[in-house]
C-alpha cells in the first residue's frame, strides 16, 4: 500500500511528499520557465531533479518533513512544488535569530541529525509554480497547506519565508497568508539586474508565529491530511 504520511488535499490540489517516484514531476517544475530562472544558472538536469528527489525523500524520513509535488486534483496536472523544509543550523539560516523571539526553541536542533542538523522548532515555508498556473491563487492554497500542517500537524513554534527582494509576487503571496515582513537577510540567490547567482544577495523574510496562527479561520479553508 502506498505511505500517504504527509500527503495533504486541499481545495483543489493534491501535495504528495517528492521522492524518487515524483523526480520527474518535479523536474518539470523546475525547468520551467517561470521557475528556473529564480533558482538556477540553467535548466537543471533530470538527473539533478533525481538527485533533489532523493535528498527530499531523506528529509521526509529522517525530519518528518519537506516539500511535495502538487496535482490537480482533477486532472492529475502537475502545478508546481512547495511547502515546508527544515533549515539547517548554520551560519546563513543563523541571520533568521535577530527576527524571531529571544527563546530557547530558536536555536535548538532537531534530534535526529540527519541527513543534516536542523532547526527543530521552526520550518521554511515556499513554493513555485509552472507558468502555465500562475494567478490562479494556487501558491497561496499551498502556501496555507505548508502552515496548517506546520502548526496543526508538526506544532511548531514558527514558520519563515525568505524569498530575493524584488520576486514581488512571492512577497505578496507571503502577505496574502498571513505571513509578516520581517526585514532582510544576505544569501545566495539572483539580484535584479544581474546575471547569474550573487553570494549577498538581498532576501526578504516573513514570518508567521504559531500564537499568530489563525488556523482553520484563514481564507481558503482547512486542509485534510490523508492518513
């Protein structure tokens, strides 16, 4: 039988954990013309997808979770990938301490220490979509997929986003979930005007704390795990 831990449906959408079977589907995705180019230097490569696959597969395992593919629940369609990862205890992730509480849980890491040491008690919330779906309100289904199961499923203490400072339309799905502009962190990603990956690259960071979380009341409705 197939494992539907961490396989949720909302409205519209089927999310399904990414592993090998979803490597694929989620190379589509990211060599899609709307999404590679806030990723990569290149379309990847199916055998780069296998690999991220696989790697997202582990966290699933060993953290319980991480992104999933989303369908159409009536077509089958692939529409994009999001959802929620853990971040790893580091010095890039660190810069997220000045915009969350002065806490213990902040800094504390996850048990199981593989396949790489993470925050234990607050996750990164994101998500892409193919081209062909965009404006259709899909990232923000997703995106209060990723915080209902982060808060009501995971009961973590916070859920943050970052994104380049001028990817507009992700900021505003950021807002439209009720996430909170928080400041800015520096990290490798794409700078406006500029070709090609930059290490300091500006990011935007929002962030949601679970006593902010206004759970089923957010627009949109609740969403059903599959058990």
């Amino acid at each position: 039988m197939e494992d539907l831990r961490g396989s949720v449906v909302t409205a519209r959408l089927r999310l399904e954990p990414v592993g090998p079977a979803n490597a694929a589907d989620l190379w589509l995705v990211h060599s899609d013309d709307a999404v590679w180019r806030w990723y990569e230097n290149g379309r990847p490569s199916p055998e780069q997808a296998q690999q991220r696959a696989t790697s997202m597969a582990d966290s699933w395992r060993f953290h319980g979770v991480h992104k999933w593919i989303a369908y159409d629940r009536v077509s089958g369609e692939v529409v994009g990938r999001g959802g929620l990862s853990r971040t790893p205890v580091d010095d890039d992730w660190g810069q997220i301490y000045a915009f969350l509480p002065a806490e213990p849980w902040v800094r504390a890491a996850h048990r199981i220490r593989r396949p790489f040491v993470a925050h234990a008690n607050w996750l990164e919330i994101g998500w892409a979509l193919r081209g062909e779906f965009r404006g259709r309100g899909y990232a923000s289904e997703i995106g209060r997929a990723g915080l209902a199961f982060a808060f009501d499923v995971l009961g973590v203490q916070a859920v943050v986003s970052c994104t380049v400072r001028h990817n507009v339309r992700s900021r505003a799905v950021m807002e439209r979930i009720g996430m909170r502009y928080a400041g800015e962190i520096r990290s490798r990603g794409m700078v406006d005007g500029v070709e090609g990956e930059q290490d300091d690259a500006p990011h935007a960071v929002c962030v949601l704390l679970q006593r902010d979380w206004p759970g089923s009341r957010a627009p949109g409705g609740p969403v059903r795990p599959l058990r």
